[in-house]
C-alpha cells in the first residue's frame, strides 16, 4: 500500500500558501503520478506537502499547469469542474467508518462532504463550518476565461479536528497513528480534462470515490 509521511507543523503562524517558504519549506513532497482514463493529453505535475498541529491537518497543494480555469465562486459549488485539488480522508484507519472529500479550485473555492459511504447519504458541511477552515491561494478567485499558458498555481487549507469530529470519530495524531487518504487533481470541464491520482485507483472509469484503494497517511513528530 502506498504512504506519505504527515509531518509535523510546529509554526502555524506563518501558515500561507507560499511553496518555499514557512511553515511549508522543510516538509517532504508527494506527487500525483497516477491516473483514471486513458493518460490524459495534458498531465498536469501535480505535488502536495501535509502536515499537522494539536489542533488541525493541513496541507498545500502546488500545480504547474495549463488550461487554467475558475468559475465556481460559492461553497459547495461544482469545482471539480474547474482547475482542482482533492483530498479523500479517512480520520483513522478504517475508510468503511465513512469519509471526508475537500475539493478546491484554484481560486480557493471548496466543496467538503462528509461520506458515510460512497455517494451515498452524503453531508454537506455548511458555508458556517467551512469558514472555520484557514484558506491561501495564488490566483485570483475568478479565472475565467481560460488560461493556455504554462503557469504555476497553489492552494493551501488548515482543516480543524473539531470540524471533522461533528461527522465521525477522528482518531487525533500520535505516534504510530494511522489515517487512509488520497489526493487528486481534476478539471473536468477545461479544455484538457484529467483525473489523476497519488494512490492509484483500478477503475475502468474516473471515480475518486473508492475508499478501498486509499493509501495511508502516517503521522510523525
């Protein structure tokens, strides 16, 4: 089974959506080298850092990309449609207990639900919680019309375990702590859609929502 390391983030402070810089700069990298679909004409290279606090998980997403839009504005609006990043989660190491997708765009717009099981009886987290959500992102919130040129784009999120905890049990970070998750990128209605994935996925068509093949996330301090 695929792993990343969660390392821990000591300042929070500093928290933004600056790649190199605090509290960001010294945290391993992850990449997204898989894919759902054919391989798809535009691979976007997509990394991740993610990390955690006694209070909140969080993690930054960067993307050197092509073919960049953002129209959704609202929580909960369709952005996977757009220039997208996905975290799936599982706060603890069994995915059946339910699970979490954020979904963010580029221009820092999200939609988080809570999956008791896949697509089915899902919960949105109201405009209310996902304020409680810490948010950075480089492009504006509107990219629109779309973007062909190469350009370099991040987003960055610090999720409270108190707003996770509202939903299903969180097993809090600790040594030899487990969570299972994966992370995505999409754009399903750009010009050159993608699904691609960090833990690969046996599906014959683009479906993130398959818990069974979630890595693990291993947390360290």
């Amino acid at each position: 089974m695929i792993h990343c390391t969660v390392a821990h983030l000591s300042d929070t402070t500093s928290f933004g959506s600056d790649w190199d810089a605090p509290p960001w700069h010294d945290h391993p990298t992850q990449r997204l080298l898989h894919h759902m679909g054919p391989r798809p004409q535009h691979f976007p290279e997509t990394e991740f850092k993610i990390a955690h606090d006694p209070e909140a998980i969080s993690l930054i997403f960067r993307v050197k990309d092509r073919y960049v839009r953002a129209v959704a504005t609202r929580h909960g609006d369709p952005v996977y449609q757009d220039s997208c990043v996905e975290f799936f989660f599982t706060p603890g190491p069994d995915p059946s207990m339910g699970y979490f997708n954020l979904e963010m765009n580029c221009g820092g717009s999200m939609l988080f639900h809570f999956q008791p099981k896949p697509r089915e009886n899902q919960i949105d987290l109201s405009v209310i919680e996902g304020k409680n959500i810490l948010i950075s992102h480089t492009l504006p919130t509107i990219v629109n019309p779309e973007l062909s040129a190469p350009l370099t784009w991040s987003v960055a999120y610090r999720i409270p375990f108190a707003v996770l905890a509202r939903y299903c049990p969180v097993t809090l970070p600790a040594p030899n702590v487990i969570w299972r998750g994966n992370f995505h990128k999409c754009a399903d209605l750009s010009s050159h859609p993608h699904w691609l994935t960090w833990a690969p996925i046996n599906s014959p068509k683009p479906n993130f929502h398959l818990p069974q093949f979630f890595g693990q996330l291993n947390f360290v301090f």
